[in-house]
C-alpha cells in the first residue's frame, strides 16, 4: 500500500491540492503519484506567478514557462479524472484554481 502521508516540500497549494484530493477524495493507491505530481504543478505555477507578478527581466519566460505547467496539469487532473463532489473534472480544476490563488487561508 503506498503512503498516504503528504508528500514533504509541498506548499500551500499543493498541500490544498493533496488534501482534496487525497484527504477528502478516493483516490486508488496507484495513483497518488500523479496527485503528487500534480501537487508540485501547483505549487510550480504558485512560484511563476509570483515572478510574473514581480515583474522584471524574467517576467517573459516566467509566462511562457507558466503556461507549459498549466497544460500539465490540465493533462494530470484528466488523467486522474477525478470528479468534484457530485460534479466534474473541470469543475475539480476550477475548485482548486480557487484555492491555489487563495492567499488567506
């Protein structure tokens, strides 16, 4: 049985992530990999927007670079297809889109 402990080093949104998915989900053992690797993705896009928010001579490749890690994430949430409570993967994506840009909580 694989370990169902959060992964260490995820930030906040991984973490959020990690735990909607894992925590309050049912996600099967073999794939919590690719909620791991999800997690990181947020936590990834986490970091770009901060220097795209900075701004500066890394702004444009911060972008660029923000994009690519969106689309994997896209494509990990689809692989996982894992619904919201009663709704649909996309609905899970824009859940936790909501929590990654949540600063409060």
């Amino acid at each position: 049985m694989a370990s169902r402990s959060r992964p260490k080093g995820l930030g906040r949104g991984g973490g959020a992530l990690w735990r909607v998915l894992v925590t309050e989900g049912e996600v099967p053992d073999h794939e919590l990999a690719l909620v791991t690797q999800a997690a990181r993705t947020v936590d990834r896009l986490n970091g770009l927007a901060e220097v795209i928010a900075a701004g500066g001579s890394g702004m444009h490749a911060a972008m660029k670079e923000e994009r690519q890690q969106a689309l994997t994430l896209t494509r990990l949430m689809n692989a996982l297809s894992v619904p919201a409570r009663g709704g649909t993967v996309s609905e899970t994506a824009r859940r936790i889109a909501a929590l990654r840009w949540d600063r409060t909580g």
